[in-house]
C-alpha cells in the first residue's frame, strides 16, 4: 500500500513539474532576446544586421520588403513556402543554419527548449496576428 501512494506521489508531482515547465514565460524570453537584439529589433520596424521582427507571426520567410534576405532564406519562403509560427521558429532557433542551409543568421542557435518557446512567448507580444 505504502508503495503504491508514494509511486502515485511521484507521478502527480512529475507532472506538475512537466505541465509548469510547458508553459512559457515571456520575462524570462525578453532575457533570451537579449542575445538576439544586437541584430534583431522588436519595437519598431527598423532593421538591423537581421530583419526587425515586428510581425513576424504569419509572415512568410525572406519576404519583408526592405531586408536584403540569403538566397536560401527567399528560397526557403517562397519555394517551401515557410511561414513563421511557433513551430517554425522552434526548429529555426535549434539551428538556423541546418533548417536554413545558407542563411546568412550567424547565432548557432538556441538548446534549451525552454529558451526557445520564452523567446517565442516574447516575440509573439509584437505580432498582431498569428
């Protein structure tokens, strides 16, 4: 019996920490941001060394008028018609450079899954629309 409370204890407190862990925090994807923001800009419609990413939900890839995209960024929007949403920008900041082979982002990406869906938090707060 004493078995058999203390597994139940465990799964239930596992999948607290499992279902708090999943949802993202958007403080702390402002802090992610911060390695994004020498060349990326959120607040306005300026662009740096990267594209400003105002907006960029429901935007297709290398198709922002003003920014001077990679070949393959252009390619990877208008061939394979990518479009940024949550799921693309999770497989695009694991490791820009093998979703986009030829992109011009320097930064090798984000690891932690959970860095990854903050920032995305963080950058959804400047899109109007998904």
């Amino acid at each position: 019996m004493k078995t058999k409370i203390v597994l139940t204890s465990i799964i239930a407190v596992t999948f607290a920490s499992l279902s708090h862990a999943a949802e993202p925090d958007i403080d702390k994807g402002k802090k992610v941001f911060r390695k994004c923001k020498a060349c990326h800009e959120v607040m306005k419609e300026k662009n740096k060394v990267g594209p400003h990413l105002v907006n960029l939900f429901g935007r297709q890839a290398g198709s922002m008028e003003g920014y001077k995209y990679s070949k393959a960024m252009k390619a990877k929007g208008a061939d394979e018609s990518l479009v940024w949403n949550e799921e693309t920008l999770d497989l695009y900041l694991t490791k820009p450079r093998s979703y986009v082979k030829g992109t011009k982002m320097a930064f090798p990406g984000l690891k932690k899954e959970a860095d990854r869906q903050n920032v995305i938090a963080y950058l959804k707060t400047f899109s109007k629309t998904e």
